[in-house]
C-alpha cells in the first residue's frame, strides 16, 4: 500500500520555480566549474565580484552574479578598463564559458534534447535518476500556477492478450490492459504543464525583481521526460515496440545504467501536488495503459482484477481527466445530433474517419516539439490539441460529463459478441499517440531469438502459432493467454 499522503509538499520560494537550476549541486545549468575558473584570474584585471571567486549567496552560479543585473552592473563596476579587463572582454569570456559548458551537457545528454536540425535546446527536460529530484522539486512549485497537467508513457509494447468470455468491449480491453501492465515495466513519461488559459511556464527563470536573465542562456523545460529503469537484457518486451522507440532515440543503455527506481518516482508523485487532487486536471489521449501504470507506481501493487474497481483508484489519483479520444468522440455524437458548432462540424468532416493524435493535430493545426514517440514530446502535442480541441470543438466549454472518461474503458458499447472477441483478439492493436498499429507477430520466446526484425510488421490475419496455457495456470481468475514477446533478448 502507498504511504499515508496528508497534502503536498510545497516549496517556500513561488516567486522563482526554476531557482532550483542555480541552486542544486546537479543542475544542469550548474557553472560552479567555472567559477572556479574564473576565479584563478583574480588579481589578473578580473577584479568584479561577478568575475571572481564565488560568495555563498551567489552559490557559484554566474547568472547569479553580474550577469543577472544586466549590463549596467558592470559598467558601474568596471569604469573605463580596458584589454582583458574591459566591460565588453569580461562579458564575452563569461558568456563563451556558459556556452561552451551547456554545448558538453548536451552532448551528454544531462540537459535539454537538442534534435538534429533544430534551432537550440527544446524546452523538454529528460530526467534521471541523477537529476530526478531536482525537477520534482521545480514541478512542485510550478503546479499551482499551471494545473493543466499533459501526459503520455511509452512502454514495451502488448505481450499478452486474455482468453476466455468476458460481459463487455470494456472489460476485454481492460483485461487484456491489466495482463500487459502487471507484466511490463513503464519506460518513460512525459509530462507538460498549462495554466488554465493553456499558456506553458515561462521559457526563462526570472529573478525575485520579475526580470528575466539578460543573456537568455537558460531555457527552462516546460515538459519533463521521465525515464525509468529498463533492460532489453533481463526485461519483458515486444520487439515491434522496442524497435520504434529505438529509431525514435530512446537510450536503453542510459535508461539501464541511469534509470529512474519506478518506487523512488512512485513516492514523489504522491507528494508533488499532481495527484489527489480535484484542482490538477490530467489530459491525455486513449490513456486506459497510461493510467495503468502510474497507478501501479503509485500503488507498488498489480491492478485490481475489477474494471469497476480499477476506474475508482484512478479516480482516486486523479480525480479530473480528460482522455482526449474520448472527447473527440463525444464531438462526434454531438455532430450527429446536429448540436455542434459551424466550426467543430468542419473540422469532423474533414478528419473523416482518422482519430489519431496526429491526425487531430495536423487537422486543428498544433505542432508537436520533440521526436514522436517519445514521451516528452507525445505529451506536449497532447496538451495542444486539448487546448486547441476545447476552443473549436466545444467552445472552450468541456462538458462535465467528459471528466473522468478513459477511451475504450468508458462508454464502448455492449457487450460482445463471440465473432467481435474472436476479431478483437486477431486484430489487437497497441494504443498509441498517433493512432497507428504497433503490433508484432505472434512469437514464442524461443522463436523471437532467430527472427529478424527489419522494421515494424503488419498485423496478422489468423491465430496461427498462438501459445495459450490453460485457465487454472493462465494470467489472472481463470483466464489463459496468448503471448506475444521477447524476454531478455531471448
């Protein structure tokens, strides 16, 4: 069980979030190095307090000093030097230096992602082991200030699939859910956070004063890449999956060496002010596998064997969401009934009967930044579309009766028939955030080892090969299952 949760922690200081970039031992924009530099020119015309070695207010951080009072400061302070020691030398050797820093920390990967081809650091954070606490620490203080919380998870793919009669669509899919999440690890999640006019943090930290640093080195995240401890070695996988989150740069190397301890992130969750809490709205976009896992993190426990039970600790963790697909749906019903918007109409015409998360996006016009499928950035296109969705579609007015709704638990229909289970089955797709099937084909472990995988494969169109085991032994209360994966590379 989780440990008792009376309220959030808070940090005192509101007035700067990012402060803790300057000021924690591990920040990623830590020039303490060259401070100390700086500092063994003293006596060599760099005698500015900015320049020299540092005081323990200014904590090491040259934003912190002469930088962060703007140009003036060092006018005042320098007079007319000159040579090394003029206004314009000292400025240039302090700015070369915090570039020059924040270039190697890209290239390893401890900062913001640079993509190839693109102008500067983005604004998504990927985050450690090392640094974890340090960007929990900011998100803490930023929640209140932007409750709009964007999310999505990569994790390995679909392995198992239930067997036997289920009452529902709902409950087949939220078995085959439950199989899949108790037997898998989360690999990564993202998250982006939105006041509520949907505007981001801001891209600089601002002083106490509510200027911003002169120089705009610093790029604050307004989204975090949460990546969490994985092994293709000695963990559980489809290998289709794998495969896209490789060419999409996912490090499993890093992620086996460096990544984040699910119960170590599980305990600050609870604690950071996203969960619990009915004033944090979490969207999302077909979220049945994304919920499931924060749940199991959060709980330290394997999902209840119950729908109904399972969507009422999600309520309990989050107590206001949006599932994106669902909304767009319920856009769809509205439309049919002839009571949407000349705008809304419009645009469901033109999507037809495309409902991917790209699709949404290219359609309402929203640009994703980041690679797709990754975490980080599948969460950021997801917080746009929702904005962009809730001001055309339903005229920034959401109905109440859209909260809470996870796409295929909630409002699917029936229940269903053998001929749909026996389709469903053949044709089970992973949900994703650009609506697109990633399926592997059905593969034993001793298979998977002398196949190769050039590529993502198309879904098979019959149940050959399939391994089931019987109800008594199978995954769960008297269900058997077909297993889709590889173990350990094996």
């Amino acid at each position: 069980m989780p440990p008792a949760v009376s309220g959030h922690y808070r940090h005192s200081n509101l007035s700067n979030p990012f402060n803790q970039y300057s000021q924690h031992p591990q920040s990623a924009y830590s020039h303490d190095q060259h401070q100390t530099s700086l500092a063994g020119f003293s006596g060599q015309g760099f005698s500015n307090g900015g320049f020299g070695a540092p005081n323990a207010q200014q904590n090491g951080n040259i934003f912190n000093s002469g930088l962060a009072n703007g140009p003036g400061h060092f006018a005042g302070a320098l007079g007319g030097a000159a040579g090394l020691g003029s206004q314009e030398a000292q400025m240039r050797f302090a700015r070369g230096a915090a570039l020059q820093e924040q270039q190697g920390q890209l290239a390893g990967h401890d900062a913001l992602t640079t993509l190839a081809g693109a102008r500067g650091p983005t604004r998504i954070r990927e985050v450690y082991k090392h640094n974890l606490h340090q960007e929990m620490a900011v998100i803490r203080q930023l929640v209140d200030r932007y409750p709009y919380v964007s999310m999505d998870t990569e994790f390995p793919g679909i392995v198992a699939r239930p067997m036997g009669n289920f009452p529902s669509k709902a409950d087949y899919h939220y078995q085959c859910l439950r199989c899949n999440v108790d037997l898998l690890k989360l690999i990564q999640l993202g998250i982006t956070l939105f006041s509520v006019e949907g505007d981001l943090p801001p891209a600089q930290s601002e002083q106490p004063s509510g200027r911003g640093y002169p120089n705009n080195l610093v790029v604050c995240p307004c989204t975090w890449t949460f990546n969490f401890q994985f092994s293709l070695q000695d963990d559980m996988y489809s290998q289709d999956s794998i495969d896209m989150l490789q060419k999409a740069g996912v490090d499993f190397t890093k992620c086996r060496e460096n990544g984040i301890d699910p119960k170590v992130f599980g305990s600050l969750l609870i604690t950071s002010g996203l969960v619990l809490d009915p004033d944090v709205s979490w969207l999302s976009f077909h979220s049945g596998y994304d919920f499931g896992y924060l749940v199991k993190i959060m709980a330290c426990q394997q999902l209840p064997n119950d729908e109904d039970e399972y969507l009422k600790i999600v309520r309990m963790w989050f107590p206001r969401l949006y599932d994106i697909k669902f909304l767009f749906r319920q856009a769809q019903r509205d439309h049919a009934k002839g009571v949407t918007n000349t705008t809304a109409s419009n645009i469901i015409n033109s999507i037809g009967q495309k409902s991917g998360l790209n699709d949404l996006a290219e359609e309402l016009g929203c640009q994703r930044e980041g690679r797709p499928h990754t975490a980080g950035s599948d969460a950021w296109l997801t917080g746009m579309v929702f904005w962009s969705m809730r001001s055309k579609m339903f005229g920034n007015n959401v109905p109440d009766e859209c909260i809470g709704k996870i796409w295929g638990l909630s409002g699917v229909g029936p229940p269903a028939s053998a001929a749909s289970q026996a389709a469903a089955i053949a044709g089970m797709q992973t949900p994703n955030s650009t609506g697109a099937s990633l399926f592997n084909p059905v593969m034993t472990p001793s298979s998977m080892a002398s196949t190769q995988h050039d590529g993502p494969t198309a879904p098979p169109n019959s149940h050959s090969n399939m391994a089931t085991t019987p109800g008594p032994h199978g995954y769960g209360s008297g269900m058997g299952n077909a297993f889709n994966f590889s173990f350990g590379g094996r």
